[in-house]
C-alpha cells in the first residue's frame, strides 16, 4: 500500500535530483583571477590567470596584445553562441583581431598565465 509519506519522500526525491541535473547543466565555469595592472588614460594593463576549469565573462578583446606566460587550450564562446577552441603556448605574443566580444574557458590541463595590453 503507498502511504503519504511514501508519495511526499518520492516527491522530494524527484525535485532534488531535478533541482541537481538543472544546476549542473546551466553551470557557469568558476571565474579565473583578473586583475588591472597599470591603467592611464591611454592604455589599459591586464594579469590573468585562469585555472583549468575557469573562465572569464564575455568582453571585447579586440586589438589587445597578449603575451603568454604560460599557456593552454581555452574555449572562446561568443554571443551568437558559437564556439572556438585555441592554443596558446608559453612565451607566445600576439595581437587579437577577433571584433567580437567573447567569454574564455580554459579547456586545457595547464593554468594559463597571460598579460594583456590594451590601447584606449
């Protein structure tokens, strides 16, 4: 015989697990270490470093220069929800040219260490 109390732990149950897949599905990646370094009127210097696992919110990135501490495999997702994965390597600069602003998961095994340099 199924009691209330049976129907009611059930119930529980089944929000708990519903409440868990929902949460885990929609989860934001923990937000990686990003901090100014230097900014004036005319330039603006960035440190980040971005854990495996770690992200950093969507911005436009376009014409900063980056130069790679250490590098990784990060995932770049942009607005339209598209998706793009690159390497980096230690010791690697360069100037970004994507316009589109986009949000930084790091992907890899390795923590990525990166100083970026933008003009105002």
């Amino acid at each position: 015989m199924i009691t209330p109390n049976a129907v009611s732990r059930g119930a529980i149950v089944s929000v708990a697990l519903a409440l868990i897949a929902v949460s885990s599905a929609g989860a934001e990646p923990k937000a990686g270490m990003s901090k100014t370094v230097f900014e004036n009127d005319k330039v603006l210097v960035m440190d980040s470093v971005i854990k495996p696992g770690e992200g950093l919110p969507s911005a436009d990135r376009s014409g900063a220069i980056y130069y790679y501490l250490s590098g990784s495999k990060v995932e770049r997702t942009f607005a339209d929800g598209t998706k793009e994965t690159v390497t980096r390597k230690t010791g690697q600069a360069l100037v970004n040219t994507e316009k589109r602003p986009y949000s930084v998961v790091n992907i890899g095994s390795t923590t990525a260490h990166v100083i970026s340099i933008k003009l105002k």
